[in-house]
C-alpha cells in the first residue's frame, strides 16, 4: 500500500538502483576474497532425470549486473520526462523491465537452455520496443532487427542440441576438460556466429542503425550499452575454449572491419541516433576484435566503460530532439551550447570519453586496447585497421559536436530551447558521474595488479597522434563547400558505397529475398497461371467454349447444314445402339 501513490517509473527506478547497489556491494566482497559461487536449484526429479536451474554468481556477473542496473534505473527516470505525453507509459516501463530481467537471466547462466531463454527474450522485446512507434519503417526495422536475430537464436538451439553429446548443458564445465574434441570446435563456431549477430559484427550489422526507430531511452539502454554487448560478454564466457580456434581469428578481420567500417559510414550520416548508432557498431567491433586476440579481460573493461558513456550520448541526443520538435537531423541543429548548457556539457564529455581523452572513463580502456594491441606480433593490416578506426572515431565526434555545437542555428525563427527539464538532467548526471570515474574506479577494481606496456615514445603516443589527425581532417571537411564534399579524393560511387555502410543494409533486405521472391513470381506467372491452366481448367473451358460458338454460328446460319448435322447425329446414335 506504500506504493500506491507512486508511478511505475518511480518504482522501477527504485528498486532497479537498488539491485544495482547490492550487486555492486557483492562484487566487491566477491573480487576481495575471489569469490565464485555456483547455485543449483533442481526444480523437478522424476526417476533419473533432473531438471536443474543453475546460477553462476562471481565478480563479472554482478559487475555486468550492476552496470545494467544501474543504467536500466537511470533510463526509466529519463523516461518519466521524456515519454510524458505517452499514454501507456506503463507499457513502456515494463517491456524495459521485461528487458533487464531476460538480460539478468542471462548474465547469471551458466546453462545453454537458460541462455537460450535469456537471448530469445532479449531479441523479443528488442523487437516489441523498436516498433512501439507503429508506422512503416518502424515496422521493417523490427522486421530485420528481429530476423536477424533469430540467426543467432538457431545458432543457440543448434549448440544445444550438440551439447546433447556431452550428457548436461553446462557448458562451463567442458570449456577446457573437452577443448579438443570436435563436437566442441563445432559448439564454439556456432557460439561465434550466435554472437556475431546479437553484436552486429560485418556481414549482420545492418539491424543496429535500423534499430534506431525505437524512442530515445530504449536506444540508451537495448542498443548501445546492454543488448548489443550481450554477443561480446557470451564470448567472454568461452574464451577458454576459443582462443586457439581458427575461426576466432577470422573474427578477429571482420571485427576489425566493422569497426573501420561503421567509422566511415558515421561520417557520412546526417541522422543524429544513426550517428551514435554507428559510434557503438564500432565500439562493439574494437570489444570483438580486442577479444578475438586473446584479452577476454579488456574486452569486459571497455565494454563497461563503453556502456556508461554511450548511455549518456543517446540521453542527451534524446533531449536535444525533444528540444528540435522531433528533428533527428544534424543540419538544421547548430549552436545549441548558447541555450541547453548542462546538456552540452553532457554531451561534449561523453564524445570526449568515446574518443578516448586522457582520464576519462572511454581513455583508460582504449589506451589500454591499443597499447596491447601495438605490443602484439600481429601482421601491419591489422594495426592499421586499429589506428584510422580511432581516428576516425576522432573524425566523426568533431563532426558531430562542429555541427550541432559551433554552427548556427538552423531550424526555425521562433524556438524554444530550454535546459530546465530537471528528470532528464538528474539521470544524466548519473551517468555524467560515471563517465568520468568509471574507467579509473574499473581499472583498479579489475587489475589487481597495474599493467606496465614499455614500448617507444612514438609508439606510446601514436593515440594522441591519429586522434589529432582525425580531430583536423573532422573541422576541415565539416567546413568544405557541400560542393566539395566528393572531391576529397573520392567518385560518386565510392562515396555511396561508403555513405551506405558498404551496401549491407541493400543486401540483408532485398539481396536476401529477391531471388526468392523473383522465383516466386516465374513460378506463379508460368505454371500455376500458366501451363498447369492451359492444361486444366481455363484450358478445358476454352475448348469447350470455342466448340460451342463453332456449332452455334452453323445453327443460326444455315438451316441445311443444321439438319444434316442433326441426320448424321442421329445415325451415330443408332449405330453406337445396334453394336452395344
């Protein structure tokens, strides 16, 4: 009866930061005396066989657990604000929370079939939230965002179905004891591939820009910080048993390439979501690739650090198209640092943080990433890859803030920018918070001891170089002539190749169903309105028609011919009679 006075928003956010300080006060006592703990809840016995629910609890669940707690609680108090005008506001609170408990379950699985549970309830809320704005392209973002998740469902089930050899879906047990067996191999190229498309690694990236037709919050929490990272933390969990399988290094190229591939694209983008959209496929790409090349542990740090900052950019881009009358366009924005200072400033830290400057949470795992990765005895196209991407996450944040930050306002004569909206503020001050200190507090939380990297001086600041490189090449480009925006070394084709993420989108849509739907339509057209008519039916009806008209021209015409043909049909008649 407390209760009742409050709102479902205010009840979610509380209980969620709650959880989310109980798991964080867990993982603490957890990482202190290294804790694992390991439940069994058998629910059902019948003769041998046992149903059992088991819960892995050690210190990257509940560190996972409270991230998405945390952030889960701060968007639902956002959404109070920003989704005021909407009438089944509780709808929308409990599709989020329906959300974080499928992503709960499966944070804590150490069993396929509860992993499996999890991972369908992610992908069918995702679903239910992307197209919550029932119009046309809403309807085919979830179409492809849920379909495309459904491959790494299949993925999923098919694993179970192998681990069906081994006697008991806890995979935990067999990641080392069966390392070397076949069946498991096999297990692990379908784990790849099932994360592969909940992480929208090259060729199933197209869904996450598509995905962008949900409301604000839902991009904050399901598509940057949590949903997309669930493929990424999967892997984590199997790192013992992929580390030295081909496949994984194969991941590790197209990892790479996406994140070389959003980088591009997202300097191409107009839309502002599609833009932050882009920034997480190439984060997710940097998680991917990192873990691919054997750092399951910085992979996790950037995933965390990723998804504080993320969150916050989502938020403020959700208020400054609340502020735009709903235009998602980075055209007609410019010059908003005059009018919503606090949310500029939010916004600005959280672009710094992506890009990785000195101190702040996205600083710490990055520099971290890329030091590794110059210390590895990997080939040059693979550092290569590393270095422009990080440029050209430099490239497209300084885009980003010229365009909405420095420029004049576009939009409209009389407009009404106000920073005021105190809900909205709160909760990205939240955020704000853990952007600066979440990647220290990390860092020391996750090491136990400090990672020394010695490596020359330029190799040391090659980070700050190409950020710098990126920064320039950003404010010269956003200022060139719209004239001129092609002539920076590129044709025509080459930038709408670049502009349409490599054509992925085109390919996973139409180049996925044209061919059948093409052979559809020739069936259709030649055989069943076709020959099979020409040979039933239509094609009986005709013969008997023309038949008719034929002997009905001789009646009505010729009286002779008439009687003749009545003789000679009474003849046969007699006949056909005499010989029966």
């Amino acid at each position: 009866m407390f209760f009742k006075n409050y709102s479902v928003c205010f009840i979610s956010f509380i209980f969620l930061f709650m959880f989310s300080s109980l798991n964080f006060i867990l993982m603490i006592i957890f990482i202190m005396n290294d804790l694992i703990y390991f439940f069994e809840w058998e629910i059902i016995s019948l003769n041998s066989v046992s149903v059992v629910m088991s819960i892995l609890l050690d210190w990257m669940s509940l560190l996972f657990m409270m991230f998405v707690c945390l952030i889960s609680s701060v968007v639902i108090y956002y959404s109070k604000s920003y989704m005021q005008s909407e009438l089944n506001l509780d709808r929308f609170i409990i599709l989020v929370l329906l959300f974080v408990f499928s992503m709960i379950l499966l944070i804590i699985s150490p069993n396929m079939v509860s992993i499996l549970l999890g991972w369908d309830g992610l992908g069918l809320v995702s679903y239910c939230l992307v197209i919550y704005y029932q119009n046309l392209k809403s309807y085919n973002a979830g179409m492809l965002t849920a379909l495309t998740n459904r491959i790494g469902d299949v993925f999923i089930l098919m694993v179970i179905s192998w681990m069906l050899n081994y006697g008991s879906w806890n995979y935990i047990f067999y990641l080392e004891f069966m390392k070397n067996d076949f069946m498991m191999e096999v297990i692990g190229v379908m784990i790849i591939l099932a994360a592969m498309t909940k992480s929208a690694q090259i060729p199933f990236s197209s869904w996450l820009p598509a995905a962008m037709a949900a409301p604000t919050p839902v991009s904050a929490l399901v598509h940057s910080s949590t949903l997309v990272t669930v493929g990424v933390y999967l892997l984590i969990r199997f790192n013992m048993l992929l580390i030295d399988m081909f496949f994984f290094k194969i991941l590790l190229l197209l990892s790479i390439l996406t994140m070389f591939m959003a980088g591009i694209s997202a300097n191409y983008e107009f839309d502002l979501k599609k833009i932050i959209a882009l920034s997480t496929l190439s984060q997710l790409g940097l998680m991917m690739s990192i873990l691919s090349m054997g750092f399951p542990d910085l992979a996790f740090f950037h995933l965390l650090t990723h998804a504080m900052f993320k969150a916050m950019l989502f938020m403020c881009a959700g208020v400054v198209i609340h502020m735009m009358n709903d235009i998602q366009d980075i055209r007609y924005m410019g010059g908003i640092s005059m009018f919503i200072p606090m949310t500029s400033l939010c916004l600005n830290i959280s672009n710094m943080a992506l890009c990785g400057i000195p101190f702040l949470a996205g600083f710490y795992s990055k520099d971290l990433i890329l030091e590794m990765v110059s210390f590895s005895n990997l080939n040059f196209l693979v550092f290569f890859f590393y270095y422009i991407s990080t440029g050209l996450t430099m490239f497209y944040t300084f885009r980003l803030i010229l365009y909405t930050m420095i420029m004049d306002f576009n939009l409209m004569v009389i407009y009404n920018l106000y920073d005021e909206d105190f809900i909205m503020l709160k909760s990205m001050m939240v955020l704000l918070f853990m952007s600066v200190i979440s990647g220290s507090f990390l860092s020391w939380m996750i090491f136990s001891y400090p990672y020394m990297i010695y490596l020359p001086f330029n190799m040391k600041m090659m980070v700050i170089y190409v950020s710098f490189v990126g920064a320039l090449f950003g404010y010269f480009i956003s200022n060139m002539n719209i004239y001129s925006m092609n002539k920076f070394l590129l044709t025509y084709k080459l930038s709408n190749f670049f502009c349409l993420m490599w054509f992925m989108p085109s390919l996973s849509t139409y180049g996925m169903t044209f061919y059948f739907l093409n052979l559809g339509q020739n069936l259709m057209k030649n055989i069943d309105l076709g020959w099979s008519e020409m040979y039933s039916g239509q094609g009986m009806v005709d013969i008997m028609k023309n038949y008719s008209i034929f002997y009905n021209i001789f009646q009505m015409n010729n009286l002779k011919i008439y009687l003749f043909s009545f003789i000679l049909w009474m003849f046969i008649m007699l006949m056909i009679l005499l010989f029966i």
